[in-house]
C-alpha cells in the first residue's frame, strides 16, 4: 500500500487501495456507535477546515470525525478571515503552515484547488469538493452504504442521475465505482449530460426510465436552481417528470434498490419524500457513513494502521 | 560594414541558399553566392570590415512578430516596452506590434505617439502599435483612425474583448478602408466562451473545468467574415484555434476576400491532452484544443490558408499565475521560446521549411501591416537574425529578459537560437546578449 499524504481525488487510487479505506472505515463505524465516541489515537494534532464554499454536512462530519479520532478540529471562517481581504489561496495555505497544522480539509469553488494547496504545503490536505472536479470522501460513503447493503459491488448497475456535467459527486463516484468493478450508468437530459462525458468511460442516457430495470442503486444528484436561470433545463416541473425519483417510476428496476443523494435533497424535485424516507431511502446512513469514511481517511493519512482501533 | 562569408541565407522574398552578404550603412549592401576580397574592399570604401563566417548557421530575415502584449502604459509589473522588446531580439524579432489593450488603452494619437516613443528609446526591436477600434475599448464608438495612423498605428484591434457588436464591428471595416489598415479580430463570442477555463472537450469533462467551445471562435470568424466580405473591409484574424476557423478562412480566400489570419506557437506544440489542473502556463485563450484542430491548424499554415505565425506573447506576473487553474489569468508568454520551439518541433522533423518559417514569421506580417522587412534584398534595411541551430540554453526566470515567467517551457531545455540580431545595421544580440543603443533613439 502507497503511503499518501493527500487524499484529493479517486481517479488516481488504484481498486486495493479504495478498498483498503472502506475496509478501515468499518472499526470507525463501531467507534461511532459507541456511546462513548472518543479514541485517544490522534490526541494532540490539529486538523483545519478551510471552506470556500457553503456546506453544512460536509464541514461538520469532518470536525465530528476528526473529534471522535482526538484531534483539535478547528475551523476557519473564510467569510470572517483575511480571505475576504484579498488574500490568494496560496498565502492562506502558508499562513496555515506556519501555524504547524497536520491536515487541512479544504472545499473551494476551482477544480484542482485542493492539489494546489497540496503541492504547497507540507501538511496533508483532503479535498472535500474542489469546483466541478472531485468530492472523493462523499463518493467513497456513497460506496461504503453501497456495499455494506449489497456486498460486492462487482457487476452492480449503479445508475447516477440529474445535473452529472456540473457535480463532483458524480465524477468521484464514476471513477471509484468503476475500480470497485461496478456498471455505472449516468442519466440526465442532454444539457446536463454533453458527449465529451463519455470521457469517464461509462454509458450515457437521456432515458432514465429505460436504463431503470435491474438497478442496483440509483443516485441523486442535487439540481441547483441557478441551472435553470442558466437556461440548462426549461423547469423543476419538467425536470422532475423526466428525471425525478419517485416510487412509481422505481417499481421498474423489478429491484429492492438503493436510493442514495448525497443531500441537500430538493424534495419533490429530484426525490420524492416518500422514497427518500421510505425504507430503501439510504441519506441518513450515508450521512452517519460519511463520518466513519472520514475518520477512515484521516486516520490513514495522519500514518495510522488498520489495526489500531480496537 | 559587416561581411558574412558562407552563410545559409533564407529570403522568402527570393532563394535560399549559400551566399556572402554585406551590411552597410542600415542597409543589405549586397546578397552574393560569393563575394572577393577585393570586391568587398571596393564596397567598403575604407570603412573597416567585419568579417564573420557564417558556416553552419542560418541567415534570416528579422522575425516580424504581428501579435504581443507589452503591457505598457499601465500594466508595467506584467512587462513593460523595454522588457518586451528585449525579449523581442532575444528571441529573434527584430519588429513586434504591440496590441492596445494597456490602461489606458491606446485609443488616441498621443498613446500611439507614446508607445513608439518608449520603442525608440529601448532601442531594441522596432516596436509598432496598434489602435483600439473603439474608444477605452468600450465596443461603441470608433477611434479616430486617420488620426492614429499619422501618429504611426499599424492597424486596429480591441484584441482582449471582441467586438460583440456586429454593427460596431462593420462600421469598422468601412470607416478603416480610409486608412488603409487592417481591422484584428479578437473573435470571440462571450456568451458561447463565458467562463470556461481550457477547450471544451474530454480533457475539460475530466477535469471538471468549464470548456470554450470552438464555436465561441468559429461563429465570429464566420461572422467577421461575412462582414468583411459585404463591406469589402481589411480584415486580419488573430490567433485561430480550431478547424472550423481554418475551413471558413480558406473558403473566404477562394472568395477573393481581403483577409488574413494568424496562428500562435503553443496551438501547434500543444493539445488540451497536455492541460492538468496545476500547470497555468498553458492557459490561454484561445485554449488549447484538440489533436484534430493542431493538424487543421498546421495544413492551414502549410497551404496559406493561415497567413502568419504570431507569439500572442501574454506576460502576467507570477503571483496571477500561482492560482488554481480556474482563476489564473489567460495568456502564454513566447518572444523568447517560440522560435526556437517552433524550431525544434516543427523544422528539424521536417513538418516546415526553414523558407516557410520566414514566409510566415517575416515576409506575410511586413506585407500585411505595412511594415519594412521580411527580405534579403540589397537596399532593403539590415534587420537581419544570425541563428545557430546547435545552441542550446535552459529557460528560467532568471535567463529571461521578460518581466514574465509564464511559459511552458520553463525549466527545459531548447535547441535553435539567435546570436547575433541586427536592427537597422546596428547589433542588438550578440552571443545572446543584449547590446541596446547607448545614445537613445535609433530607430528612423
């Protein structure tokens, strides 16, 4: 196994490696259960959330991970900081430096931020969204929900539906499902979904409702309302009777399948209530899930092993 | 008087081959298969005689480079008339024009005064300016343009913004037949461009970049085009980037109309393929665009459907550069590489002839901007490039003479360089360094 300092995207990990995370996410799970959350195991360093970008669940199941593993989490308020002041990301990351940080947690609008500061800094960095181009922790408790219900994920058709051009969470997920042996099947209306996607090797369709039969998962992806005053998609109303999940239209997987949404949702938009909160309904185990994968990825950047927790 | 003995001399205008040539007084003196001693004595009229043997080494005329952004007035940290013309020579160039998007921008006679002023006291590269077409850039009303060409404007062009306004764009072409000069299209549709960091295509989509798609430039070539045909205008495309420009430019050349285009380096030596998230020095806009698009590119220079190599030669200071991909600014710098690139990836494997590098980087934007150059004609002025394709040099920041770092070819070796460049008979480069006037303006 490759000793990283950085955790910035799937597309570079190779299928153990994945695995290898996902593997040690699972103890993490257990600790998180608990009902005494605490391990001494990263007492005495510190861990930075930089935050470019608005995010709520993000942020702080981070700060939980980073807590519950015994490192100081603090976060910088970048509306409140020097950033505001004009200060480039570089700077930023070399005023972050000098105050002996062990890892930053950074989320910023530009694709490829995340490795800039990576390049520069000494201590670690964990992209948790960089513009449209990875989101590799929410893609890998996408996968831990998936096989923690599926197994092997090996031959399952995954199918990632809604605005794919703009989201991070799709590309992450393409490229880790993919390693992970699964078939990946991207769905939205052609503005959202150009041919140049085809660059991620996995099929393309317009035709939600074809693709459904056999699903072994489907995956929502958040519609920003700002698509629509771009002029990408005419409606919500129209949007959703194409590409909305709702439990009619799911009867045609002929499945017991996997709803997953990485959240915020847009209920009655791109989910329907009653799947998002009916059994097959997945969010708020990706959410207690998402804490275990980033304790998991924290814990193996700071140097740990999987057989420490115990 | 200078005597170059044995020397592969390569005139567009002419032949190419071994010749003995004399400079004198400012000018070519003489252009022989072989000259005599006595022959040369005679010539001389008891002026000393340098002599020079020109064995293994190239003589061109001075590079004439029709598209550079000196940055000067208002944006000297980025680089400035000096900086720029230094690395003008440097690189082979004996004339640049400079593009007017400065702040100010260069909209009225006193700022062209200006511009040529700060060349002739650098006393490098003979630096020529364009006007904007509109004042401060704003796409609404013209510049004075009969004004500007008395104080020494070589064309018009709102390079940096496209004039999104058809009409202005047409009221240009007319009113610039008055002076004679060439309109330089910028052609960029902001709406279809807005945002994107690098070509629209797999690379962009895997990166997760927003994408320029080759339309933003090929509907306002078609559409500059049109206009240019209808008004029968002076039209000069810059740095064309994709095949459908290449196609529409060669279908307007059948036509007869009056156009001509450029192409920059970094499109035939680079791909989107070669983008990555972190290496900004290969932002520029137009982007880097597909392996399909560099062949259309290079057919087109070869056949003359793309008249002329240009650097778009784009100084930024490093700090602007130093961002995430997204936010650097657009822009590569090549005075001091591209030859020597273009050399080297394009002329050694036998892709261009040395005689077509000196069409298309002397002779093809003397012609259209009215400049003097791009010959080996006797009597014609002595900008004249001594190029030796053994010399090697590794490019840093501190080798070279631009305020700018921004290139791709920092940190690499090069093959093909200038050793001695001479402006109007005078020595600027010799053994690559620079030998400005002492006494101030040179130049005409």
């Amino acid at each position: 196994m490759r000793m990283f300092k950085d955790l910035l995207g799937l597309e570079g990990l190779s299928p153990d490696e994945i695995r290898h995370i996902l593997q040690t996410a699972k103890p993490m799970k257990e600790v998180l259960l608990r009902p005494v959350k605490k391990l001494p195991t990263l007492r005495g360093k510190a861990v930075y959330t930089l935050f470019y970008e608005a995010s709520t669940r993000t942020k702080t199941s981070f700060e939980m991970a980073a807590k519950v593993l015994g490192a100081d989490a603090v976060n910088i308020g970048v509306s409140q900081s020097s950033v505001n002041k004009g200060e480039s990301l570089l700077d930023t990351a070399k005023t972050l430096q000098a105050m002996q940080t062990d890892l930053i947690i950074i989320r910023h609008a530009a694709s490829g931020a995340a490795g800039f500061l990576a390049r520069h800094l000494e201590a670690g960095v964990i992209n948790a969204g960089d513009g449209q181009h990875e989101h590799p922790t929410q893609a890998l408790l996408d996968l831990f929900t998936m096989q923690e219900k599926l197994g092997d994920l090996r031959g399952k058709k995954v199918i990632i539906v809604g605005d794919v051009l703009h989201s991070r969470v799709a590309r992450s997920n393409v490229w880790g499902l993919t390693k992970l042996g699964a078939e990946v099947v991207l769905a939205g209306p052609p503005t959202l979904l150009p041919p140049e996607l085809s660059v991620l090797g996995v099929k393309l369709s317009y035709d939600l409702d074809r693709e459904l039969p056999g699903a072994d998962v489907v995956m929502a992806l958040r519609l920003q309302l700002e698509r629509q005053q771009a002029g990408l998609f005419p409606s919500l109303r129209e949007y959703s009777r194409s590409y909305g999940l709702d439990r009619a239209r799911l009867r045609a997987t002929g499945k017991e399948t996997l709803i997953l949404h990485p959240g915020p949702m847009n209920r009655g938009v791109e989910i329907a209530s009653d799947l998002a909160d009916g059994p097959q309904g997945m969010v708020e185990e990706q959410v207690t899930n998402g804490v275990a994968v980033r304790m998991a990825v924290i814990y193996l950047l700071m140097g740990g092993t999987t057989n420490v927790v115990a | 008087m200078w005597w170059l003995k044995n020397i592969y001399a390569v005139d567009p205008s002419g032949s190419c081959g071994k010749r003995d040539i004399l400079i004198r007084e400012g000018k070519i003196e003489a252009n022989a298969e072989r000259l005599s001693p006595e022959e040369v004595a005679e010539r001389a009229g008891g002026e000393p005689v340098e002599s020079l043997n020109g064995e293994g080494k190239y003589l061109f005329p001075g590079f004439i480079d029709a598209h550079t952004h000196l940055r000067e007035p208002g944006q000297e940290a980025k680089e400035d008339i000096a900086s720029g013309a230094a690395a003008a020579v440097k690189g082979g160039f004996t004339s640049i024009i400079a593009m007017a998007n400065t702040e100010p921008p260069v909209d009225s006679r006193g700022l062209v005064e200006f511009v040529r002023t700060q060349g002739a006291r650098a006393g490098l590269a003979r630096v020529y300016p364009l006007g904007t077409v509109t004042k401060g850039m704003r796409g609404r009303e013209l510049v004075e343009m009969l004004d500007l060409k008395e104080g020494g404007a070589v064309g018009f062009s709102d390079d940096g913004h496209n004039l999104q306004n058809s009409e202005v764009m047409r009221l240009a072409l007319e009113y610039a037949k008055l002076t004679g000069l060439p309109i330089v299209s910028h052609s960029e549709d902001e709406n279809l461009a807005c945002g994107g960091a690098m070509h629209r295509g797999k690379a962009a989509a895997r990166l997760g970049l927003k994408g320029i798609p080759s339309s933003a430039e090929s509907i306002m070539v078609a559409r500059d085009l049109m206009l240019a045909a209808e008004t029968g205008g002076k039209i000069h495309l810059a740095h064309i980037s994709c095949r459908e420009s290449v196609r529409l430019i060669r279908e307007a050349k059948e036509r007869g109309l009056d156009v001509s285009a450029e192409v920059n380096p970094h499109h035939l030596l680079f791909t989107d393929r070669d983008v990555d998230l972190f290496n900004t020095s290969l932002k520029v806009n137009p982007p880097l665009r597909s392996e399909e698009d560099q062949e259309a590119l290079l057919t087109g220079l070869l056949d003359g459907t793309l008249d002329m190599l240009a650097t778009d030669h784009a100084p930024h200071v490093w700090e602007e550069k130093a961002r995430p991909f997204a936010e650097a600014p657009f822009g590569i710098i090549g005075l001091e590489t591209a030859l020597a690139a273009v050399w080297q990836r394009l002329v050694v494997p036998g892709k261009l002839s040395p005689k077509r590098l000196a069409e298309v980087w002397s002779l093809a934007p003397a012609r259209r901007f009215g400049l003097p150059g791009g010959t080996l004609r006797p009597g014609s002025p002595a900008d004249l490039v001594l190029f030796d394709p053994e010399w090697r040099e590794r490019i840093t920041s501190d080798s070279l003479a631009s305020k700018a770092q921004n290139t791709p070819f920092l940190g690499q070796e090069l093959q093909g360089f200038p050793t001695l460049v001479w402006v109007g008979g005078e020595p600027v480069l010799r053994g690559r360094q620079l030998c400005p006037a002492g006494d101030g303006v040179r130049h005409r």
